[in-house]
C-alpha cells in the first residue's frame, strides 16, 4: 500500500519503536485518573519542522486558540482543558510521542498530524489502546479504507474528495476532458495515493497522462522538471506536491515563465501566501478558507486574526474544528471516555464547522461529510493584500446535493474496523 512505509519499517518495527518509549503500564480511562482530576489533557501532534512545518505552525496556533476558547466557555464538564503539544517529527517519533502521552500523560484523545504515514502510526497506537484520535490533516484515501480503524475519525478531507473537487473546476475550464495532462508528484505516502486517485479521475474523464515525475520531498530547485515540462508541452499541470515544495515549484514555475496552465489536487492556503502575488497560479481544492461567508467561520478568522496578526488557513481550520468536536461531544456525554464518543460521533451527531452546512461524520469510514471549496489564484493586478489572493468556487458539493457525492463509496474503498 502507498500509505505504509515500505519494506524496511513493517507495523511490528513500528510498534516496537513506539513500546520503548513507554514508562507505565496501560491504565484504564486515562482522562479519569486521580493524580489529574482537575484537568483534561488533549495530545496534539502536528509537523513542526520540515516541508510541513509552516503547515503545522497553522495548526498548533488554531489548537491552542480552540483550547482557549474551550476553557473560557467553561472547559469540559467543568474542568479546565490542557493542550500538550509535540512535533510529529516522522512516523516512528510519532508512534512514540502519542504512546508516551498516553501512558505517561493520560491524555484523554489525541488530535492532529498531517503526515499520513505518521497519521497510521499514531492511529496504531491509539487503537491499541483504545483512545481516540481525530486526523486534522492526513488525506490517503487508505487511512479511510485498508487502514481504518475504529478510534480514528477524519475532519480532515480524503484524497478523492480532494480531487473530485478540484476536477469540478477544472472540468467547468475546459482543462480535462481530452486534454493532455502532465503529473508532478510529492515521493511520500501522501503523494503516492493521490497520484493513485488522480489517475482514476483521468481515466473516466479521457484525460491522457502524457508525463509523470516522483519529487523527493527534500528537493529545492525544480528546474530540471521545468525543462522537462517545456519540452512536453502539456495542456494542463497537476502539482500534486505537498508543503513547501508548492510554493517553491510555484515561484520557479513564474520565473520560467511557462504557459501552461496549472493546478494541483491537495493544497494549504499558506502555500498560495508563501508563493505570493504574481507568483500563485492555478485551480486547486481547499477544505475550508477565511474568506467563508459563514458567522461562525467569520468569528474564527476574527479571533485567530486578534490573536497572531493574520488570518487562519485551512489547516488551522481543521485543528480548531477537531478540538471544538471533541470539546462540545463530551460535554454533551458528560463524559470522556473514548469509547462513548467514538460512538457518539458514529450515531450521526452534527457539528458547526464554519461553513454554511452542518457536519457529520460517515459511521462506516468515520469521514467528515462536509462542503469543499476550489480556489483559482486572481490576476497580479487585482490582488489588493497579502491574503487575498484567490477568487473561490461556491460550496462543493452544491446546496441541492447530498454531502456525500465527493466521498468514495463503500465499492470504491472498504473499511472494515478491527475488533
């Protein structure tokens, strides 16, 4: 599977390098213990360094306003929330860090990460001990199917929701059926599954994949793809990179001055920022952005602009959204045992999630159904500020349309939960 880690880390390695980190034995309702009875602690694991870092800042910022806000309403069941958070780092430091939070710190769920090979790690751990975890930002389609599990939920999107959206716009520009498509691809778990998924939405729309190229994630200079590029001649770009590399293909796509047009089909808003005006290009799928006519969406964007001076991006959103889910499903339990929420959130329960419709999670897979959006960077000349820089689509799906028509069916990725 694209979304493991290869042959040299098998899950029982994985499992061993996140048992040495261990320093008490599993305990029973971890958020119930005596020695912290007057508070709840929350794990957040999230990238901090690397391609994802900028990412991840994102997402610890809106985490720990999400907490914030949670323990100036009241906290949970009266008790104050305290969020511990950790650099993921790669998915054996994060198999370890969400073991240790566990036994060592009594976590009563763990929210975040956005690696997707980190995401199955930490799922593992939380399985096993049977603690939930809520993915703000993992996007392999696997990690919903072949790699489910039953203490795993998802707020962030799936690969093919992601494309499915995307390709709306795309299809509306007359960029994919019968055009000649060239592929540069993220070489991690990520970017191999939405490769997969991309492919599938070529094939059933007679787009001809004409070139395809696996980018190491640590690569700066693109020019030698660039050249490639030049020489192909491609109707139509997909960038299906990740982090940083999106703003520094971006910034070498401008500079080259290629007239191709360009999109992507997994993408943060801080990489549109990052590459700037003049320099941003293309149609590409976002799960939330702040210019979201929505009160609760336009109450976020006011607090987190109060709080660091710049509005949130998407994967700040997804963190924000986790922690208040978890926050107002054990307040209405009055109570934090995982299992009881992972139920709850199963029995169909519905979420304000600062868009213009409620939430939901899917019983069978644990996705979020909810509303996406495709982005399309506005001309140099009519970019007033530093954040506004794209026009949007309206909500996809449609408000005639069920939440659920981006998703993959159960025939299109089966999940079956481990007992």
């Amino acid at each position: 599977m694209t979304d493991r880690f290869g042959d040299s880390l098998s899950r029982r390695s994985l499992l061993r390098a996140g048992g040495a980190a261990l320093l008490a034995p599993a305990l029973a309702s971890p958020a119930l213990s005596q020695a912290q009875s007057d508070v709840i602690r929350i794990g957040h694991l999230t990238p901090r360094t690397g391609f994802l870092g900028p990412l991840g800042e994102f997402a610890m910022q809106a985490a720990q306003l999400a907490v914030e806000e949670i323990n100036a309403a009241g906290g949970i069941a009266g008790r104050k929330v305290e969020l511990l958070s950790e650099d993921s780092v790669n998915p054996q430091t994060a198999s370890a860090k969400a073991e240790r939070m566990i036994q060592r710190d009594r976590v009563a769920c763990l929210v975040g990460e956005i690696n997707s090979a980190s995401a199955l790690a930490i799922s593992q751990v939380a399985q096993r001990e049977k603690i939930l975890f809520i993915n703000t930002g993992a996007n392999s389609d696997a990690l919903r199917g072949s790699d489910c599990k039953r203490f795993m939920f998802h707020v962030e999107a799936q690969n093919t929701m992601m494309v499915r959206a995307c390709g709306r716009a795309l299809l509306d520009r007359g960029l994919i059926k019968g055009r000649k498509v060239y592929a540069l691809t993220a070489d991690y778990a990520f970017g191999h599954d939405l490769l997969k998924q991309a492919k599938k939405y070529f094939a059933s729309h007679d787009a001809t994949l004409v070139g395809e190229d696996l980018i190491p994630t640590e690569l700066t200079d693109f020019s030698p793809f660039l050249l490639k590029l030049r020489q192909a001649k491609p109707d139509l770009v997909i960038c299906n990179l990740a982090g940083a590399q999106i703003t520094n293909f971006l910034k070498q796509f401008s500079e080259f001055g290629l007239p191709f047009p360009v999109a992507g089909f997994g993408f943060d808003t801080a990489l549109a920022w990052g590459a700037g005006p003049g320099n941003f290009l293309g149609t590409w799928p976002v799960i939330w952005h702040h210019q979201i006519d929505s009160p609760s969406a336009k109450k976020f964007v006011a607090a987190f602009k109060a709080k660091y001076k710049k509005p949130p991006e998407n994967q700040g959103w997804g963190d924000y959204t986790a922690m208040k889910i978890v926050a107002q499903s054990m307040n209405e339990l009055k109570s934090t045992e995982s299992i009881k929420v992972v139920e709850h959130l199963e029995s169909g329960a519905k979420f304000d999630i600062a868009k213009l419709r409620e939430g939901y999670f899917r019983p069978w897979d644990h996705e979020l159904m909810q509303e996406m959006f495709a982005i399309t960077a506005l001309p140099a000349d009519q970019v007033k500020n530093t954040y506004d820089i794209f026009s949007s689509t309206g909500p996809l799906p449609g408000p005639g349309e069920s939440l659920e028509v981006l998703a993959t069916t159960r025939d299109e990725n089966a999940c079956t939960f481990p007992a």
